[in-house]
C-alpha cells in the first residue's frame, strides 16, 4: 500500500514517468513495454501516437479490446461517439497493418483530431494520410453535410471564440 502510495505522489510531482502495474498488463496485451510506458508518460509529445505495437495471434483480440475501449473512451463525448461507434463497425474487419494505422489515430490529442475531422483545420500531412483517418473523416463529413448550412459554421472556424461572441 505504501508503495503504490509513494508511486501516486511522486507520479503527481512529475518525478515517476511510469506507473509499474499498468504497463506490466499492457505489455502482456501486444503493446511493447517502451510503447506502455509512453502510453503514461507525462510527456504528451513523446506519445504521440507513434508507438510500435505488436501484432500475433495471440495478442491480436486483446489489441482490438484495448483500441475500442480507448475510442469509446478518449474524453471528449463527440469523439467518443465517432470514434467507438466507427471502432464499433471496424475493428473486427481490420488487418494487423490497419489495427497499426489506427493505434497511430489513437495516439493524437482530441482538440486536433476533432478540429481535423471536422474540417476546421486542415490534417497536416503524416495524418491526412493515414487510410483510417481517410475512412474516418469521410464518414464524418457525410453525416455533416447531411445537416443543413444553417446547423453549421460555414467559416469552418470553431463556434466559441470568447466571451465577446455577440460583437
């Protein structure tokens, strides 16, 4: 107890990168312990969806668990609905080199794949080419142009800018 105690308060201080129970599970599911340990590190740069995953039979069905568990839980409830609704559909169809494309997805911060998803940003090039982001983004801008122009932000900025919005 007074271990993972200290671990809670020195990973808090910023001193821990890693807390040691979830990585030890994680390397068991297909992700190597250099990826698990990025997963909680508290540089979110150097986690940014680049890790190396490994892929068998074994570890195959335990990937498609943990990759639909973090679509349908990423934070944000717009992206949670897209994003694990689409893992909903997919995930049992896809090929070890698909399931890698969409680890890298996985990866990026919520505010930059919802604004890149949307269209109010454009996907820099690494991501735009990414044939599950492509999937993805076309469904989302299919369902949005099922909407009216007056549902939408035509600028393709985002809705709130501020306080002094009725300006």
């Amino acid at each position: 107890m007074a271990t993972a105690m200290r671990c809670i308060l020195e990973r808090a201080a910023g001193w821990v990168r890693v807390a040691p129970a979830p990585v030890a599970s994680l390397s068991r599911g297909g992700v190597s312990p250099r990826a698990a340990a990025l997963l909680f590190s508290t540089d979110s740069a150097e986690a940014g969806g680049e890790l190396e995953i490994e892929i068998n039979d074994v570890t195959r069905e335990n990937l498609k668990r943990q990759m639909l568990y973090r679509s349908q839980q990423r934070g944000w409830l717009e992206l949670d609905l897209v994003m694990g609704q689409w893992a909903e559909k997919h995930l049992k169809d896809m090929d070890d080199d698909m399931m890698r494309e969409y680890w890298k997805l996985l990866g990026v911060e919520n505010p930059d794949l919802f604004k890149w998803l949307t269209g109010q940003l454009e996907a820099p090039a690494d991501v735009a080419e990414n044939p599950t982001y492509q999937k993805i983004f076309k469904e989302v801008q299919a369902k949005i142009n099922l909407a009216g122009e007056n549902s939408r932000n035509l600028s393709g900025k985002p809705w709130l800018r501020g306080w002094d919005d009725k300006k």
